[in-house]
C-alpha cells in the first residue's frame, strides 16, 4: 500500500497526536530538541522557512522540545508550529484526505454537517485540571510557552492558535472562532475580534445586552479539523464542531467544561474556561497580522479564567501567520480556492470558469483574485468578475480574468495577458461601495469605502501563434539537451508555441516546408505573387 493511502485510510479523526503521528510518518516534521527562546528564536527560526525560499512542497511543522524564555524560564510543554496548516500537504494530512478531494469536502460538510457526539469516560482534556483558586500558585496561563509572533514589534505573547469557543444565549449553538490572545496574566487573557463580523462578537454583544458576561471556552490543540474550521468564515447558525466532523465524517467527542456551560473536544490538549467580561475593555495590541503590517493597538474585550484543564504533558501549539505566505493563508487558501469556484460554477452558474487563483504572497490570499476560463462569452466574463468580488467580505481589490493558457500562479503570464489581451479604456471596470477589509489603510474603518477594479484579459479576437518553436521540435531539442549534458532545465509556461485562432494551412504548410529544409520553395510562391510598388495596404498588414 502506498504511504499517502496509509496516511488517510485510518477511520475516525485525528487529535493532535495522532496528527503528529501521522506527520512523522511522513518525515513532515523538524524536531528541535535544543533549547530555543521562545519569545526570540521560535518563531524567527520558522519564519526562514518562508521567507527563506523554500517551496511549498518542502516545508515541514516545526516540533520544539525544549523552549525558554528571556528570562531563562524553562516550560515542560513542547511548541508545535506549523503543524496544522504549514504546507499543503500538513493541511491534507490534517484533513485526512488528497489535496485534490479537500473542495468536495468542504461543501459536503457544509450542507450536511454531522452532529458531534459525548465523549465516554474521563476525558483526555481533565487529566489536569487547574481551579480558579490555583491559577495564581500553579502559573496558570504563564505555565505554557506561547511564543512572541513578532518579536520588535508584539506588546506580549499572544494566543495564536486559540480556538474561542462560545455559545449563541438564544438559540443554544455554539461557535468557534480563532481570535488572537494577548497575555495579560496568570488569569487573564485577552480576545480581539474583528470589526468585520466574528461571530464570537455577535454573542457578546447578546450577553453584554442581558447584563451578563459571556461564557467562553478557548480551545488549544484541538483536532486539526477543528482549527480548519475555526478559521473559516461559516454561517453563525452552523456549529463549527459538526462542520469538522463531517470535514472528516466522523463526529467530534465533546465534554463539558467544569466552569463553563460549553462543551469541547475532549481530547483536546488544553482548554481555558472563564467568562468575556462585558463591563470593560483594555487596550491590546499591536500585533504583526496576516495582511503583513503591524496591526495598531486595539481596545478590546478581556477574559477572566476561571479554569485550565489540560491532558498529561500538554503539546502547546502556535500559529505562524503574519506575511504571507504562512501558516494561515495556507489553511485558507487550500479550501477557499474549490468553494469559490463551487460557488461561480455550481452556485451561479458560469460553467466557463475552470479555476479560481488567489494570490498569496505578501497580498494575503483575498485582494487579488484571477479567474481562469475556457471560450467564456463576454457577459460571462463581466457577471463572474462581479459575482467574484461578492463571495466574502475583503475579497478583491483586483480581480483579473485570464484564459487558461496563462498560468496565474506566474505573474509574468498575467502580465502577459494584461499587456496584450486587454484595451484599459474598454476592459477594466471600477466598481464602488465595498465594505473595506481587515486591511491597511488604517482610517476610521467606519468612514471606509473599498472599491474593486476588474479586468477583462482574456482574448476575444483571433491571435497568431505564440512565437515558440511548436510543440514537437522543443520536446525533440529538450532530449537532445538532456543527451549534451547542459544544466537541467525546469520548464517555463509558455515553453512551445501554439495557436490562437489566426493561422490557417497555407501559412502551416509553408513552415513545414522551411522546417524540410524546402524554404526556397516558399521564396519561389512568393515571387509568382509580386505587386506593384504602389500597392496600397490594408491598415494592419504591415
Ligand atoms: C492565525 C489567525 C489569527 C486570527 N486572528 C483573528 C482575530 O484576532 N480576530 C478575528 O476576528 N479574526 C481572526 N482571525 C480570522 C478568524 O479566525 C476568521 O475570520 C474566522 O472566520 C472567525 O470565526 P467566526 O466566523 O466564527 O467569527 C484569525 C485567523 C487566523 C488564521
């Protein structure tokens, strides 16, 4: 049996360490056994791996066994970073299934999510439990090495990887949503939610309405499926619990808190109880984010902890997020791209398009967008570009329509097309009114208004040839480089030429002929065809 078949054919889901496990399998994991500072080295040493120029099929989670801190503070805990999300195939690994199934998942999962079950027994996640009277004594918070996310600029470290989960005081269906947590404490931690709709935030506004703080669980080291969902933007009214368990079809097994009426994996690795005060605020931030920039300080809501309940020798997690790439445009990306086809395909309807693009170097996966087609109609085009800029809020600031020649992960094709299959003043449209993004410029987010260029770049009119050799004289030149010896080469798009439209078999026959070596032939046809000197050419023809 093939290792990837081994890797997704175990039934159930996975918690972290079975995850883990499967990694190593794998040989996807950098085990640093060394001591590593936390709050210096941690996440810089990751951060290499992307801004190193290491491929995305390279890189590996990162295991560190023995972290410190500044102060020399040593922690029992070990940091795993990138392990949920820090290349493709951690994320498919994670999900238990082909990259290439990942989209079909996801929209399963989302029309029919599976309700989670009760965990039998004592649950993993209370092996340890830490009462509001001990926080203090035992460390509390303090106790797990949390590494800084950007050191020279981070106020403190922050929860990265925190799954919050809360519950709706209505309708009773709880959410989880990852915010960052600043630390404030042994009791103390913070919650940042965005200005654009978490949906943690719509229940805290319930229960500040009620007079009442806000119950809430923040989920470390949960299953892998858990944290894939807890970044997604999924309907409120979807527990995001029953949405990972069908990611994997098999339900989550939850257990109750001992503080908190929420229930949550219970082989998670750790769980922090307490309630979202609703009476005040406290500054926090700034914080490096994913849109690249320093995100400015912040006034935000604050948790006060009343319990922490953890496995025996609990595995701390961090995600590297910040530029991108990183660990969380990857595990974004890696669905948000076959839902946001589904959606123009199969939702409404523009069969023409056959991939959807997002760009995630350093632009973060949401403000440029390419959509590939195949023969579109040029209404086609326009209603999928618009349709393109509604899916989610933040996406496109520039979405290009390309064909499906042009490769849009290579910037140079999109170039390309822009530079030759696209008039400014009749393709690009500027639509307005867009909500702005979690995005700089950082003005009065109220008093934003975004807008979205769309491009037309696809060709609608018959072209020559590409002017590469054709197909079959590259491919019999690449054997002949291989036999000469010459440094190997990595084929670039477009590496032959092909045809656009314009050419017909009178132009074909004549280069078959120069390519026979019978050029002269071609030369003597097109002496039988002289014109006079005064003849007049169609505009064009030169
Ligand atoms: C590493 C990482 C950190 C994030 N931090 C925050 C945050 O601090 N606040 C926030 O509102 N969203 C944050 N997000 C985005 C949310 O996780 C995402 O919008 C998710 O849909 C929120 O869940 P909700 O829709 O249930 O609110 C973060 C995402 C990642 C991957």
């Amino acid at each position: 049996m093939a290792v990837a078949e081994k890797v997704f054919s175990e039934s159930g889901y996975h918690d972290l360490r079975g995850h883990i496990a499967a990694l190593e399998r794998e040989g996807l994991i950098h085990r640093i056994d060394r001591p590593v500072n936390k709050d210096t080295e941690m996440h810089p040493l990751v951060r290499w791996q992307y801004r190193g120029g290491i491929p995305d099929a390279q890189r590996k989670a990162f295991l560190f066994t023995n972290p410190v801190d500044s102060q020399g503070k040593r922690y029992d805990s070990p940091v795993l970073i990138g392990g949920f999300a820090g290349s493709r195939r951690i994320y498919s690994i994670g999900m238990q299934c082909p990259e290439s199934e990942i989209g079909a998942r996801w929209e399963r999962a989302l029309r029919s999510p599976l309700r989670p079950v009760a965990w039998e027994g004592p649950a993993p996640v209370h092996e340890v439990v830490i009462t509001q009277d001990e926080l203090e004594a035992s460390g509390g918070l303090l106790k797990f090495p949390q590494p800084i996310s950007t050191p020279g600029y981070d106020n403190a470290p922050y929860l990265s990887s925190a799954h919050y989960i809360t519950k709706d005081p209505e309708t009773g269906v709880q959410n989880a949503g990852n915010y960052r947590g600043m630390f404030k404490g042994a009791a103390k931690v913070a919650v940042q939610f965005s200005p654009h709709g978490a949906d943690g935030a719509v229940h805290w506004e319930k229960y500040k309405r009620r007079g009442e703080h806000c119950p809430v669980a923040i989920v470390v080291g949960g299953p892998p499926v858990l944290a894939y969902t807890a970044v997604q933007r999924i309907p409120i009214e979807l527990d995001e619990m029953a949405v990972a368990g069908a990611l994997v079809g098999a339900p989550l097994r939850l257990v109750r808190c001992k503080t908190v009426d929420l229930e949550v994996p219970a082989d998670a690795e750790c769980v922090i109880e307490g309630y979202i005060r609703t009476d005040y605020l406290e500054p926090e931030g700034p914080f490096g984010e994913s849109h690249g920039y320093v995100h400015q300080r912040t006034i935000s809501p604050v948790v006060e902890i009343t319990a922490i309940t953890h496995r025996t020798n609990p595995i701390w997690t961090s995600f590297i997020s910040q530029v991108t790439p990183s660990e969380s445009s990857t595990i974004k990306i890696v669905s948000y791209e076959p839902m946001f086809l589904s959606f123009l395909r199969n939702d409404c309807g523009v069969k023409s398009v056959v991939r959807v693009s997002m760009h995630e170097p350093l632009t973060n996966i949401r403000p440029v967008v390419f959509l590939q087609f195949r023969n579109p109609t040029e209404g086609e085009v326009w209603r999928a570009l618009k349709l393109a800029s509604g899916f989610k809020i933040g996406v496109g600031k520039l979405i290009v329509a390309i064909d499906e020649d042009i490769e849009p992960t290579n910037l140079d094709a999109v170039m390309w097309a822009l530079a030759y299959r696209m008039t400014p003043h009749e393709d690009v449209q500027i639509v307005r009114g867009y909500d702005k993004g979690h995005a700089p410029p950082f003005r009065e987010v109220a008093a934003m208004e975004n807008s979205v260029m769309l491009i037309n770049a696809t060709l609608r009119d018959k072209l020559p040839p590409i002017s590469l050799p054709k197909r079959e004289f590259m491919e019999r030149a690449l054997e002949l480089w291989n036999e000469l010896g010459l440094p190997p080469v990595t084929p670039q798009s477009p590496w032959h030429g092909y045809s656009l439209g314009d050419w017909d078999d009178e132009l074909d026959q004549e280069a078959q002929l120069a390519a026979q070596s019978r050029w002269i032939e071609n030369a003597i046809k097109a002496a039988k065809n002289r014109v006079s000197a005064d003849t007049k050419f169609a505009k064009g023809d030169l």
